[in-house]
C-alpha cells in the first residue's frame, strides 16, 4: 500500500536566540518585532520559536524601496 505524499509545507522552526544569530538580528530586537505582532511565533511555555519561511518573509516585507 502506497503512503500518501504530504503536500503541505513543514515548518522548519527553531527557537528566537539561534533564528537571530542565522540572520544576524539582536534577540531583543527580534522579540521586539514578534512583540508588535510584525512576525508570527510559536510559544511553548517562556520558549519561543520562529519559521524560516515567516523571517524570510518579514525581511521582504520590510525592505526599503528607493
């Protein structure tokens, strides 16, 4: 019996401290930023844990046009 392919996307998270040293953020800048509901987390007790795909979006959304 074949398995059923899972289409959906697997959210690759990783706690707040290791996402932001990945992309170079301040933590307390990145808590800042999901603090003021500009980026979605998941908590799991104090812990909080970040998407790749959701920082990588936030970045385009806030980049400055020229």
């Amino acid at each position: 019996m074949a398995t059923p392919r899972n289409t959906a996307r697997t959210p690759q998270l990783i706690g707040a401290k290791p996402r932001s040293r990945e992309y170079g953020f301040k933590y307390t800048s990145l808590r800042a930023i999901v603090d003021r509901g500009e980026l979605p987390c998941i908590r799991i007790g104090r812990a909080m844990y970040l998407d790749r795909v959701d920082v990588k979006r936030w970045i385009e959304a806030s980049k400055e046009r020229g």
